[in-house]
C-alpha cells in the first residue's frame, strides 16, 4: 500500500524545517541550501532549531503512534479495510463474522407446505400413485418434529396446476413472515425431464412454481431459508448401480444479496432417473428422510446438509427394487440430489 506524504504549510523558511525526504510544491530541490562560512554563527543557531524543530515532531509523531493516526516517521497509516479505495466492480461489503448460521429463535419455526398429488385426469395418462398419502402423512409428522406448529402445517391434495401456482404465490409473496424462521415446501407428484412437475389437470415446470420466491417475494422472507424436497421422477431411465469393490468403512447496515441466495432443493433423483415409490411405505426418499429426522432431533449439531447427505446414504445403500417380473426394473437403485444456495448453516434442532 503506498503512502502519502503530509506536506504542511510554512509561513517561511525559519518557522519550520521538512524533514529530507519532503519537497514542498514550488521547490524542485530536495537539498537544503548550503550554508556558508560568512554565516557560522548563524549555523549553530540553525542547528540547534533543525534540532529543536526535529525533536518536536517526534514528540507529534510518537503521540499520533498512540492514536494509531501515523507511523513513528511521520507518515500516515493504512486507512482501516472499511475504507480501503476498490474498483467499482469489486466492491467488497464485510458481513459479521458471527452470523454463519441462520437464526431459528423466532416466534414460528415458519410455514410448511405439502402438496400431495395422487390422482390425476385421464387426459395427462398418468398412472395414480400409490403409497403417496405414506409420504403425505409422514410428512406431517416430520413437521413437528422439525418445529413446526400443526397450524402451520398445510397440506394440498391432487391440486389443480393452476392452484399450485396460486398458493406458491401466496406463501412466496402475500405472507409474512416477520416472526418466522423459514419456509418449507414438499412436492409429491409425478415429474418428467426439464424440471416438469404435474397437478391434478395439467403440468407446470418447477422453475415456473418458484418464479414468485424469486421474483418479488415478501421483504420479510428475504435472508431467511426456503427449502424444497421434490419426490417426482425426473426422467424414465433406471438407475442400474455398479458394484463397490473393496469397500472400507469410514444488526448492520443492509447488504445486497443474490436472488438466488437461501434456497435449498433436495430432488428424489438425479436428472433423468426414475425415482421409486412402495405402495405400503411411500416413496425411498421420503421415507429415508422421515427416518433420519427422528432419529437425529435430539443431535443439537445435525444440520440440514448433513442431515440430508445421511439421506442420500441410505437411499443409495439401503433400497433397491424387486421387480422380477420386469426385468428391466429389478434390481434397480436411486441416487437423490442435493442443490444448495444457502448462505449459512441451517440448523432445526
């Protein structure tokens, strides 16, 4: 960092002697005039002033060193970073170090959304999906054991895509959520590639559902987490699995953020896979999730992304179809995905 020198202003020569290494503005030299033989009287009493003069502005120097406004030589300091002078396009906003996780202490643990399409018209030739209401009830009690109020809880059955729309609008733009800690969404549907998700009547894309939460959502919701757990397939191809060969065990001022900051997707599959659902269980992935929540609630350090990276673990290791009836569906796997825009820790319990 370079440093700039103080040049202060001189009534005349006498009044004040710069130290060497500064040159006023209209003096091009930087060496003192010789002193003469004529004037020997005169350079003692100078001297004694160069010396004089020296020793008080040690004395200014070594009292700014104290206020930590100047170096011992006189020069001015680094600014501090917060003023530090960057180009325009790199403008750096330091946030607090403590706030590395989100705050879960508010009145509400938030609003927790369930849309569970099991039924659809015959037009969409979309088979019904059994065991889905497994997952639905399930769910429901993951909720609670989350934090959540049963008030807060929502649930949607075979909902029209036009009203899946409606009420993503709602809860992304029309409710506050001042004294709540998230939101809280679960998709149970039927889904092909693209992101497409299907209601009741017709299909919409997952990117159209969450366009209000990215749009213009409501200002309270803004910094807080907004997950999504989406039980669909994303694609018709089966996922084989290979075999594992020699396994081992083992308050501030306001910051400007993404639009796409705080979210957090947890699919059922990968793209393009099929994802897999038991008629008396529910779904692989919603069943693998249930189960880990309750078991790790009372485990004050689980967040969300380990919790659910357990998820994928058992999805992965624990669960493979039965089909031998159908060759080309047995013995098959499923691999879920996680997607995470999050900005800090989330931790529920």
């Amino acid at each position: 960092m370079s440093r700039i020198g103080r040049v202060q202003s001189l009534k005349s020569p006498r009044d004040k002697i710069l130290p060497r290494n500064v040159v006023p503005p209209d003096q091009p030299d930087a060496h003192p005039p010789p002193t003469t033989k004529s004037s020997f009287s005169n350079f003692f009493r100078r001297s004694k002033e160069v010396k004089s003069s020296e020793d008080e502005e040690k004395r200014q120097d070594e009292g700014n060193d104290r206020r930590g406004s100047s170096t011992s030589t006189g020069m001015p300091r680094d600014p501090p970073p917060s003023r530090l002078t960057v180009p325009r396009d790199s403008l750096i906003i330091n946030a607090p170090d403590s706030q590395r996780r989100y705050f879960m202490g508010h009145q509400s643990r938030g609003v927790a959304v369930i849309i569970n399409n099991k039924k659809f018209e015959r037009s969409l030739k979309q088979a019904e999906r059994v065991g889905t209401d497994v997952d639905a009830d399930a769910l429901e009690e993951v909720f609670l054991n989350l934090g959540f109020t049963r008030p807060n809880i929502h649930r949607y059955n075979d909902v029209p895509h036009r009203h899946m729309l409606r009420l993503m609008d709602h809860y992304a733009c029309k409710t506050d959520y001042e004294e709540m800690d998230c939101f809280f969404c679960v998709l149970l549907s039927h889904g092909t590639e693209g992101g497409v998700i299907f209601g009741y009547d017709g299909k919409t894309t997952l990117d159209v559902l969450l366009d209000p939460f990215k749009r213009q959502p409501h200002p309270t919701l803004i910094g807080k987490p907004k997950i999504f757990l989406i039980q669909a397939c994303r694609g018709d191809q089966f996922e084989n699995g290979v075999l594992l060969r020699d396994s081992v065990e083992a308050d501030g001022p306001a910051i400007r953020i993404p639009l796409e900051s705080d979210f957090i997707y947890a699919y059922s599959t990968v793209p393009g896979y099929f994802s897999w659902r038991n008629a008396a269980k529910g779904s692989w992935f919603i069943e693998a999730f249930a189960k880990n929540v309750k078991k790790y609630r009372q485990e004050p350090e689980m967040d969300l992304i380990r919790l659910l990276t357990r998820v994928n673990y058992d999805v992965a290791y624990d669960y493979q179809s039965n089909v031998p009836l159908v060759e080309r569906m047995h013995l098959k796997k499923q691999m879920p995905s996680i997607v995470s825009m999050l900005t800090k820790e989330l931790y529920f319990f």
